[in-house]
C-alpha cells in the first residue's frame, strides 16, 4: 500500500469519526438545536470543520470544509487592523486563502480559529442545556471551580471569531504557567456553551457524560421541577381556544414581511405556560427584561420578545384582542427596529414565529431551552445575561449574517411556496394527488381525512422526502361540525392560520332515483354539500382575521367540484345534485366572503379513471355503473372504462397534473372569483 494510499485511509477514517459524534451529538436537543454547534477534525496538516449553518445532526464527509491548518495558526499572532469589527473580515479572508480544494461559495464558521488552536484531532463545540446553567449562572466561574477544579478551563464571555480564539490560547498559556500542565481539554464558554478537544470520539463522550453528570448531581431534581410544573391553567379552556383562534391568524399577517405569511407556532406546555406567568421570579419579568443569555437565542429568536397584555377570560373580545395584537407588534417593529420572533401572550402561552415550520419551532426550541436555561441558573444561584455591548456585537453580526442565509422566499422553488393547506379527503385519490404536489411546490399542508390513520402515514412520507412539518396527517369527519371545528383549531395552533382551503373530501353512490336507498342519497349529501359548508364555515373567519391584519392579503378557497356539478348525470342523482349544490354555495360564499379578502372558486374535473374512486375494483364505479346498467351493452368493466373514454373530445380521463394546473390558477389570480372552471377534456363546456 503507497503512502499516498495510507494517508487518504487516515483521513477518511478521522473524518468518519467526527461525522458519527457530530450527528450524534447534534441530534440529542440536550446538546444541539438547528445549526447551533460546531466540530472539526485534524489530519495531515489541514482541518476539516462544519460549514457555518449546517446542521451538526446531518453533517456528511462530503460537508466539511478542509483549511489548512498553519495560516489560521499566524492569524492568532497577527495585530488586529484598525477598524477592525472583532476580525471577522480577515478571518474568513484566511479561511478563504487556506481552503484545499475548490471554494463551492459555503462559509465555515467564524470560530474556525479556535478549532485550529486546539492541539487534539477531533473538537467538538455544543450548547448543552445543563452545562449552560453554569455558563449562564452569575456565579459560573466559582461553580465551575468548585465542581472541576483545573480539570476545566473557563473562558470569559468574549466576542466571537478572532477575539475569542486569542482569549482561548491566552487563558490556555495562563493555565499551562501555573499549573505546570497541558491545559483541559474541556472549555466552559461563559453564555455560551462546552467545548471538549480529544484524540478519540471516545473520550468526547466520557468528558461530556462527565461534565452533565456531574452538574446534574449538583442540581438534584431541581432540573426535573423547574422544567415541567406549571401550575393551574390561568384559563378555560374555551377562553384559550377564543383567544388562540384570534392571536394566531392576526400574528401571521401582523408579522409578514413579504407577500408571504409567516408560519405561527403555539405551545402552552408546561413549560411555556409557565413562562407565560411573568409573575415566575426567573423565567418571566426577569428573563425577558434581563435579555439574552446566549448568542444562539439571538440569532435565533432575537433578543427580545414581544409581550401582550393579558388575556383574560371574562370578556374575550376576539376582534379587540386581534386589534392590539397589530397595534403591539407595529410598537414593537418601532421600538426595535425588526419584527418579534416570539411572543409571549399572559396567562395563554407562546407563539414563534418563522418562515417555514421548521424555522418556528426552532425559534419556540431556542425560547424554551433559554427559559430551561435559566431555571437552572438560578438554582445554582442566579442568572447572568449577556451584557448590552455583547448582545449589540451578535444582533449585528451573527444575527444579520443569519438571516441574510435564511432570507425567506427570495427565489422561490414552488408555485405554493410558503403557503398552509388543508386538504380534505387527503389521505387518497385526488385529495392525496393534490396534497402532495401542493407539498412538493412549497407548502405546508394538512392531509386531513376520515381515515386518520392513513392520512398520518401519507403525510409522514411526505414529510420524510420534503422536511419535517411540511405535511401533517389529522382526523376530520366533514359532516361533523365539532370535528371541522375542532381540525381547524388544529390547524392554527401548529401553523398560526392557513391560506388555501381544499374542500376536497367527497364520496359517490351511484343508482337509480326510484331504487337508491334514501340512506345512501343522505349520506352523499352530508359529505359533498354539508362537508363543503362546515369547512367553508369554520375556516373562513380564520382567513378573515388574516386579512383584516393585513388588507393585501388574500386567501383561496377551492372546492374539488366534478363535471357532474355542471351537467346532469342518469343513474347519479345523489352525486351530482349534491354537486350542483357545491357550484351555488360557491357562488354564494364567493359573494359574500370577497369583502375578507377570500377568492371561492371550484374545479370541476372529468372523471379521474385511474383513481380508486373509479377503479376499485369492489367499490369502484366501474362495478357500479357496470352492475346498475348505466352502460347499455356493457359486458365487462373495461367496456365501462371505453365508453367513458369515449366521450372525451380529447379521448382520455382527467389526471391530477390536469387539476393541479387549475388549482395554481386560481390561487394565482387575483381577479377570479366564484367561478366552477371545467377541466374535462372538452366533455363538459361553459355556455
């Protein structure tokens, strides 16, 4: 075996290592959230390091940056220009110089120089829950005097980059000179978090078992406490769900920045009710007036929350509170200088704000892990925050360069980008042909459908190929108006509001009006006719209140017609009577909701042949129209699948690709409203 061969075997096998602790590392939330977090592995004279913004959970081989080690190593000795902003520019100029291989335009992070520093192969820097209540605690240096001795180097809150790497070896070299020993291998970063430095993947584990444990012993069940006891609900739950159902919607349009709503999270979990009760000596008044504790919760949730007054539960005017909702957030935009990403509502609970579910629930993480935080701190006996010199550096460099990487929407990928969905009847035929490519063009969408079961599974696959929380699977009976109520209260909680309803959910019995069971008539009925208004009615006044918080917004709603609703059909009085029915309450809801802001079409397809509506082989209307004659001579069910075909000027059935192009139309334009557009092929034409 060539040296050369060796050497690329090391490497991998080094690189190997550090992607196993990364990802097990940054998939534990008591360790790592989102992108926060850092690790880096050393062979043969160059460093490989995670690219800043990429997540420590999903880190490859393929996503380390390799920089040779020597130049960011004369960096550290290299006098700071003048005007220099903490050397963030010259740092990433040598990172940039030092690169092996070609620059793909991905940044490592701005603490790449203390990662080089550090003599030991493998670094790996996290934000440990536990261990930041010591790196928070006001007393953080003596506790970790008191637990680790010189066993741990504790480094003074710094800026980071290239301030923070030269306090690194400085207080390194401090160590060294009185101790007579190599210097710890784990570093506790004041309002910060840990990092461990080894030569095994081992050792990073047993130092950082050793740090949580031992830290753990100190606090006891204090941890376990202060993180789930909340106390008594502060309201009914009737009064909670009022009060949700009018914050939620008014937050994700009072916080738009574009022409795209944000995506609003709830919790009212133990944990975020109780920072709800600012009376809570730590985790309320205290830590939203003290600011932040950490740069990862500026970067992530900003370093202030907004804060609402009080809902109370007698009496809940809806439109007043969605009213100072507007009026709160426009303050604060004034005060601040940006939109809140939190928002703290008394005696309810929190909302988080971000451009896609998975940006909001990584704001609501960050929030509650800094309340854990400070729980915690405070029974080590008392809570430190950031400095205002401190938190300006990071709201003004990290934060910005943050959300210069996430900038929402900036080109979009879909047609639908960004936008909430629900769509009935999801879990099957068209309504799962149309949430999934709603799905794959941007969208959040819940696939909600009797078959509860079935739609959660559908929505998980979806999810697996498209992100987490992209699609979501919940129990709707359409004909139930507790349950319609019930889904869309679902809905706002886990996403603020929607934008686009799908009335989708519908069923067909086909017979004879002289033979038809009445049993069969009613139950169509309920579905195709009462379905559509108990959606219409419980979803509307979520996409008013969006609405009247932001005049320019529009929202669609789009009920999945059928041809049926536009041409009589022999043998299928149920189906398309309930469908004709469908086209008036269109028309009708189109009218009176255009005032909100609402579009109300429909889409009346031709027949989808290939579904299962169609072509069950038990149920499907195949064997229907084929065992109640509705073909005269039709022997066998592909007579019945020719015959319709034949009736299509343009000699095939309708596909879901065919919908789905009517379906961005209409939410495209904005000057259609109450319209039933006929996608058959030429079968059915308007007159």
């Amino acid at each position: 075996m060539s040296a050369g061969t060796v050497a690329d075997t090391t490497i991998s096998k080094t690189l190997g290592a550090i992607v196993e602790v990364s990802r097990r590392f940054g998939a534990d939330p008591e360790f790592s959230r989102a992108g926060g977090g850092n690790s880096s592995a050393k062979a043969e004279g160059v460093m490989y390091i995670k690219p800043s913004g990429s997540p420590l959970a999903t880190l490859t081989q393929e996503t380390l940056i390799g920089l040779r080690i020597q130049p960011l190593l004369d960096l550290l000795d290299t006098p700071e220009p003048p005007g220099s902003v903490g050397g963030t520019d010259e740092v990433m100029a040598v990172a940039a110089a030092s690169r092996v291989g070609l620059d793909d335009g991905r940044r490592p992070s701005m603490e790449l120089l203390f990662h080089a520093l550090l003599p030991q192969t493998y670094v790996l820097h996290t934000h440990p829950i536990v261990v930041n209540a010591v790196t928070c605690a006001s007393r953080g240096r003596e506790l970790a005097a008191e637990l680790f001795g010189d066993e741990v180097l504790w480094i003074p809150y710094t800026n980071p980059g290239l301030p923070l790497a030269r306090r690194i070896r400085d207080e390194r070299r401090e160590h060294e000179a009185r101790t007579g020993g190599a210097a710890p291998a784990a570093l506790l970063l004041q309002n910060h978090g840990l990092v461990v430095a080894a030569d095994s993947p081992d050792e990073i584990d047993r130092i950082s078992s050793w740090l949580v444990d031992t830290i753990s012993a100190r606090l006891g069940d204090a941890a376990t406490s202060e993180s789930t006891s909340s106390g008594e609900p502060a309201l009914d739950p009737a009064a909670a769900s009022a009060a949700i159902r009018a914050i939620g919607p008014t937050l994700r349009a009072a916080l738009a920045t574009g022409d795209r709503l944000e995506v609003v999270t709830f919790d009212d979990g133990a944990l975020a009710a109780r920072h709800a009760r600012l009376q809570h000596p730590v985790t309320g008044e205290t830590l939203v007036a003290g600011g932040p504790l950490t740069p990862d919760q500026i970067v992530y949730t900003g370093s202030w929350p907004l804060v609402l007054d009080p809902v109370e539960a007698e009496p809940l005017d809806a439109d007043a509170l969605a009213a100072g909702v507007v009026a709160a957030v426009q303050h604060f935009e004034r005060d601040r200088g940006c939109k809140p990403a939190v928002v703290i509502v008394p005696n309810l609970g929190v909302f988080a704000a971000g451009s896609s579910i998975s940006q909001a629930e990584t704001v609501r993480d960050v929030c509650l892990d800094s309340v854990r935080v400070a729980s915690l701190a405070a029974v080590l006996g008392g809570v430190h925050p950031l400095s205002d010199e401190e938190r300006g550096f990071i709201e003004h460099r990290e934060a910005e360069e943050y959300r210069r990487r996430i900038s929402p929407r900036s080109a979009r990928p879909g047609r639908v980008d960004g936008l909430v969905a629900v769509v009935t009847g999801g879990a099957q035929g068209f309504g799962l042909s149309i949430a999934s490519d709603l799905v794959a063009q941007g969208a959040h969408v819940v696939l909600a459908d009797l078959n509860a079961a079935q739609a959660e599974g559908e929505a998980a696959a979806l999810a697996t190929r498209f992100g987490v929380g992209r699609a979501v699977g919940l129990a709707v009976d359409v004909t139930d108006d507790a349950s319609v109520a019930a889904l869309f209260e679902a809905v706002v909680r886990r996403f603020g509001g929607l934008d686009l309803i799908v009335s989708n959910a519908g069923i067909l019995k086909a017979g004879s009006v002289i033979s038809q069971p009445v049993g069969e008539f009613d139950a169509v009925t309920r579905v195709n006719y009462r379905g559509y208004f108990l959606c219409v009615r419980n979803g509307a006044p979520i996409l008013a209140k969006q609405h009247r918080a932001k005049p320019d917004y529009w929202s669609d709603i789009v009920e999945i017609n059928s041809k049926s609703g536009l041409a009589g059909s022999s043998r299928n009085s149920a189906y398309a009577g309930s469908k004709f029915g469908g086209i008036g309450l269109t028309q009708s809801f189109a009218l009176e909701l255009v005032g909100d802001g609402i579009k109300v079409n429909a889409i009346c397809p031709g027949n989808f042949l290939d579904g299962p509506l169609w072509s069950d082989p038990k149920i499907g209307l195949f064997v229907q129209y084929l065992r109640e004659g509705k073909v005269p001579g039709a022997k066998t069910v592909d007579d019945v699948r020719h015959a319709y075909e034949a009736k299509v000027p343009m000699g095939r059935g309708c596909t879901p690709a065919d919908v789905m192009e009517a379906l961005y139309y209409v939410v495209a334009q904005r000057y259609e409203t109450g319209q039933a557009i006929p996608v058959t092929g030429g079968q059915v034409m308007l007159s």
